[in-house]
C-alpha cells in the first residue's frame, strides 16, 4: 500500500472509529488524520503481533479491521490525555 493509500485509510478509520466511540472527541479533521494514522500503525503493529497480519492491501477487510480497531483505542487514549486539561479546579 502506497504512502497516499496510507493516509486515505488512516483518515477514513478515524473517522469511523469517531462514529463509533459515543461522545463528543474534539479536533477537527487534521486531528483525525493525525489520530487514524497513528492508529493505524497501531493497528497494524498489533495484528501483526497478536494475528501474525499486518495492513496489505488497501480493499482488503482485515486492513480496515486492523486500521478501525487501531483507531478506536488510539481515540480512547487521546481522549484520556486531552480530558485530563479541560477540567477546571473549583
């Protein structure tokens, strides 16, 4: 898979990963890209870990799995970190 293939799917599985997860996640579309990406690789990294498979081929369903899954916990992550700042002290 091609590095524009890359993002493509690293900017989709955000974005369904952010359909998935309930609540609101802040950050825009750079964010999710950013975010998918990194989930992605995460994904990837995993699957090939645990599954022995990585991210091959862009249509293939075991990709977008790896790269949604991925996705879903690099969100939980990021919204964990970016939680902590928002709160005020009364």
């Amino acid at each position: 898979m091609g590095f524009l293939g890359f993002l493509l799917l690293g900017l989709i599985a955000g974005a369904i990963a952010k359909m998935i997860l309930p609540g609101k996640q802040g950050g825009g579309w750079f964010v999710t890209l950013i975010l998918g990406v990194v989930g992605a690789f995460l994904g990837g990294w995993l699957g090939g870990m645990i599954f022995g498979r990585g991210l091959t081929e862009f249509f293939d369903l075991g990709t977008w799995a790896l790269a949604i899954g991925g996705s879903i916990i690099v969100l939980l992550i990021y919204g964990l970190i970016a939680g902590r700042g928002s709160k005020t002290a009364a």
